[in-house]
C-alpha cells in the first residue's frame, strides 16, 4: 500500500515563508517526517508539490488506486471546487492538512472546499499534523 502526500502553492518555500506563521521547518523536512511514518507503518510514500492547480487535480487522479491521501492544497483549499470535484471522482480517503490553525487566521481561511469532501482535517499543528493524517490512514487499512 502507498500513501500519496500532495502539497499545494507556495508550500516549496516552507522554512523561509513567515516563519511565524508556517515554522523554520522545510518542505524535505516534511517529506522525512512522512517518509519515516510510511516505513513504521511498511506503506510506500509518494511526495509531490505543486503551484498549478490543474496540476494538483492530476496528482489526485494519479493517486487512485493509493491507500489514501494527505493533502495540504494550501491557498487552493479555499478556492477550488476543481480540488473538490476530483476528490469526489476519486473516492479516495483524503486527509486534509494545514501547518497552521487556519480558524485562528483571517475569515477567508475559514472556509474549505476540500473539508466536505475529506474524511477528516487536521490543522494548527505544523509539521505534525502529516504525520498524524499517515497514521489514521494506515489505522484504517483492512489487511
Ligand atoms: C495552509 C493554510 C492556507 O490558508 C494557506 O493558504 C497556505 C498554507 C497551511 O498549511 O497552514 O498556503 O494550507
């Protein structure tokens, strides 16, 4: 079995992008922590992040077939009924994860297209927070 975790826009410059607000963490510090939570739970990993937003579709539809899904679409969470409509075609378990408490943030961050569509959402808990989503996928596994 293979975990698919898929990041959206801007998510390549983690480590330098306000800090603050998203950590000192990078996007290959990310991808070790969900490497190492794959190999205890013996899943594959693959890792992808992208700018483009049909882009993002792809790596969804390319995921069928995974055990699920870890996505951070970024900015596209609240824009994107395109992310939205391929997560239904999918019919993948989707867990959808932000670095920060995107409620303690500004207003438009509080709607997501993706949550209605995810099997749960995990947020405000940085880095973390992705190991976690690998973690309740590899629960729900039926072996
Ligand atoms: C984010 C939160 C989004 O609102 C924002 O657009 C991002 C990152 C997060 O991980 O906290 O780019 O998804």
């Amino acid at each position: 079995d293979t975990v698919h975790v898929l990041n959206g826009p801007n998510l390549n410059l983690l480590g330098t992008r306000e800090p603050d607000v998203y950590g000192r963490a990078t996007l290959s510090d990310v991808e070790e922590t969900c490497r190492r939570a794959c190999e205890r739970h013996g899943l594959g990993l693959v890792f992808r992040q992208t700018n483009h937003e049909g882009e993002l579709v792809s790596l969804l539809q390319e995921a069928q077939g995974s055990l699920g899904v870890v996505l951070n679409a970024a900015a596209y969470t609240h824009t994107s009924v395109a992310v939205a409509d391929a997560i239904k075609a999918v019919g993948l378990n989707v867990v959808e994860v932000h670095l920060s408490n995107v409620f303690a943030r500004e207003a438009f961050r509080h709607h997501s297209y993706v949550s209605p569509v995810a099997l749960g959402v995990i947020c405000g808990l940085g880095i973390e927070g992705y190991r976690l989503a690998i973690d309740a996928l590899a629960a729900r596994r039926v072996s």
